[in-house]
C-alpha cells in the first residue's frame, strides 16, 4: 500500500515475482492476520482512501499518509450470520484476483506460444547484422527511428526468416484507419458521463486499453456529431503516448462505440474474428518485444501511425495454431455441472477460468466487481447482507 504521494492505492502481490523486486520506503507491507481477502476488499473500496485523504496534511507538494491508514476504519457487518458475510466478501474478493491472475497467465502463455513457433521454424539462413546500406535508407525513406539498429534487426528477423512467410496486414486484409477528433471546436457539443445514458457513445479510449487487451474503464459520450462506429471485430489500437500499441478486439456488443484520435483501427471487410484476434495478438507479441516503440517516431512516448503498419509483417502461422492463440483470447468453454457453495465458490471459478478466453475473463472479473461493491455498500451502510451462496463459512 502507497503511503506517499498517491496515498491508499494499493494491490495484491501473487505468485513468485515479488522475489526479483525490492520496493521503496513510501511503500507499506501488509501482512493481515485473518481475513485477509476481506481486508483488501475494503482497502480497495473509495471509501478507505477517503478517509485516509482526509486524515493526511494538505499543503505539501506530495501527501504523506505516515502511519495515518492505522486510523482508518474497516467496516464489518452486523447481523446473526456476520461469519458467512464476511466468507462470501472474501470469496468474491479471491475469485477477483483468480480471474486476473488467469487474464495474466493467457496473455503470457500467448506471447510465449507465439515466440516459440517463430523460433521453432526459421529457414537456415543465419541471422548477420550488417550496417545499413544506401539502397535500403533510400527503399526505407526514414532517418526518424531505430530500424536500423542490431536489437530491431535480430528480433525482426524472427519474422523476416519465418518458414512459411509473413505478410502485411493489408496483404491479410485489412484497413486501418485513425480515429476521430472529439474535440470541442468539431463536434461543437459534448457531454462526458462514465455511466450509460440513452443514445450516447461508448468511448473505446487507447488510455483505457489494458497491457492484457481489455477496458480497465468505458466512458461513454454525448454528442449530436455523427462520428464513425467501430464494429464487432475491429482491432483499436493506441497510436501515441504510453498507451502506443495497447490494442484489444471489440467482442461486446455495446452501443455505438467510437475511439479517439489518439486510436487506430483496423478492420476485415469479411470480419472473420479469429484472422482479427490473432492480428491482435501478434501485434501485441510486436509491442512486448519493444519493437512496436523502436518504429514509433517522435517525442513524449512517440506516435505509431498508419502508415507504419506495413513494417508488422504477420507471420503466416499455420491455421491450428493460430486458432489456439485466438482461444486464449476469446474462448467459453461449458461451466462445470456442479453449481458453487461457499465453500467452493473460489476453487469453482478457477477450474471455470480454464475454459475461458482472456476477454471472457475480463466480462466475469467486472461481474464479480460489481456484485462485490453492492455487497460492501450494503456493509457500509447497515443494511442485512444475503449471501446467495449455500454452505459453510470461508473467511
């Protein structure tokens, strides 16, 4: 938990990495006796940052929270079953962190089935640096990027030398197209809400991609512009800044959903979802591998436009394997036939998290989100809490 400066934000540390990472003294380590799930549950809620906000000296150029989180207040229920509410706001917390960890794990287990087909059938030819010629400089028509530096050239080269070739993304079938500008002097009115309202957009904004290629957050805007809509199977991807190469597939139907100028997207005109997916995925295996940042050209993070596009070459992967990349994307496998108790609730929905794709993963996580801030307001406020859940206590 950050007791400077972005006082109260806080995460849970899961599996092994923590071992390679020290962290700084504005950082706290909780170590919780008892209910553990059920005290990060509310460190998460708005309402512990509050009042923490509250406690902290203002005035300073960065807050200083000291040991003030001490202060604060963790709310219980009050009610003949207090135990099983608690168990169920822990089991909902721990499916939670499940459902992110498995988002984490398939867009790993993506990036690492991607590297090792490339690296398992290149032609013979070995790879040798050489020092651009001018023929190339002249073909390239660009001094404004790293292309033609050892690291882009070894890595490219996986791509370059693939057995069964690679392509373009226009050669594969698609457009890509930027985004429109909602600025004010355009669209002359705009109204901003992060909740839906009737006849207003959704906002697929590149800030808001996810490293993992999802929403972390859906604005939603107001306007009597007409602005272009993105379909089901397009492809956004985030062109400037830190969100450069953030992209994700849109699989949701929501309502009239637009981007930005700071976002591109592509489209198929036969919208065949897994090409779409698996377009995604490599062009995220582009960004993990940095060379998505060596191409960009210009200052405060760079700007990857269209007309960089034709440097992703798509390797031409065989078509079962790229279906399985597409499965760990978008994938729903039947539920398991045994319905969850609350003593099994979490076990129950990591067995389910191994059927379901990465977007899938991300629908239920903010399905249990929002079930878990209904329960914690009723908390809050006093009211009885009905667990929905049979069976014993898991606190």
């Amino acid at each position: 938990m950050s007791k400077d400066s972005n006082v109260g934000e806080c995460a849970i540390v899961a599996g092994d990495r923590w071992r390679n990472h020290m962290f700084s003294s504005g950082i706290v380590r909780l170590h919780p006796a008892a209910n553990r799930y059920y005290f990060f549950a509310f460190l998460k809620h708005p309402l512990f940052k509050t009042q923490l906000l509250a406690l902290s000296p203002r005035g300073a150029t960065i807050t200083h929270a000291k040991t003030l989180w001490l202060d604060c207040l963790i709310p219980f229920p009050n009610q003949l079953d207090a135990e099983r509410v608690i168990g169920y706001v822990s089991a909902l917390m721990q499916a939670i962190v499940e459902k992110e960890k498995a988002i984490r794990e398939k867009s790993d287990l993506i990036h690492n089935l991607i590297q090792a087909e490339l690296e398992g059938n290149q032609t013979k030819r070995q790879f040798q640096y050489l020092y651009p010629s001018i023929s190339e400089l002249s073909s390239r028509r660009r001094f404004d990027a790293v292309i033609y530096d050892q690291e882009y050239k070894s890595k490219i080269w996986l791509v370059e030398n693939y057995a069964h070739g690679s392509e373009t993304p226009q050669q594969a079938g698609f457009t890509v197209t930027p985004g429109p500008s909602l600025e004010i002097k355009i669209i002359r009115t705009r109204i901003d809400s992060e909740t839906y309202r009737p006849g207003y957009h959704t906002l697929i904004l590149p800030k808001n991609i996810s490293a993992y290629g999802t929403m972390n957050v859906l604005p939603y805007l107001g306007t009597a512009k007409k602005l272009p809509l993105l379909k089901r199977g397009d492809i956004i991807f985030g062109e400037a800044g830190f969100q450069k190469g953030r992209s994700i597939v849109l699989l949701d139907n929501w309502p009239k959903c637009t981007t930005n100028a700071h976002g591109l997207y592509a489209r198929r005109s036969d919208g065949d979802l897994q090409k779409a997916i698996y377009f995604r995925c490599i062009f995220n295996w582009y960004r993990t591998m940095r060379l998505i940042d060596i191409m960009a050209v210009g200052g405060s993070g760079g700007h990857f436009s269209p007309e960089y596009f034709d440097y992703v070459r798509i390797p031409k992967f065989p078509e079962d394997k790229q279906a399985e990349i597409a499965r760990l994307y978008h994938h729903v496998a039947p539920q398991p036939p045994v319905k969850p108790t609350l003593d099994t609730f979490v076990d129950w929905h990591r067995r389910w998290n191994a059927g379901l794709g990465i977007w899938e993963l991300d629908r239920e996580m903010k399905a249990l989100q929002r079930t878990l801030s209904v329960v914690q307001e009723q908390i809050i406020e006093g009211k009885t809490v009905k667990v929905p859940l049979n069976g014993g206590i898991k606190a």
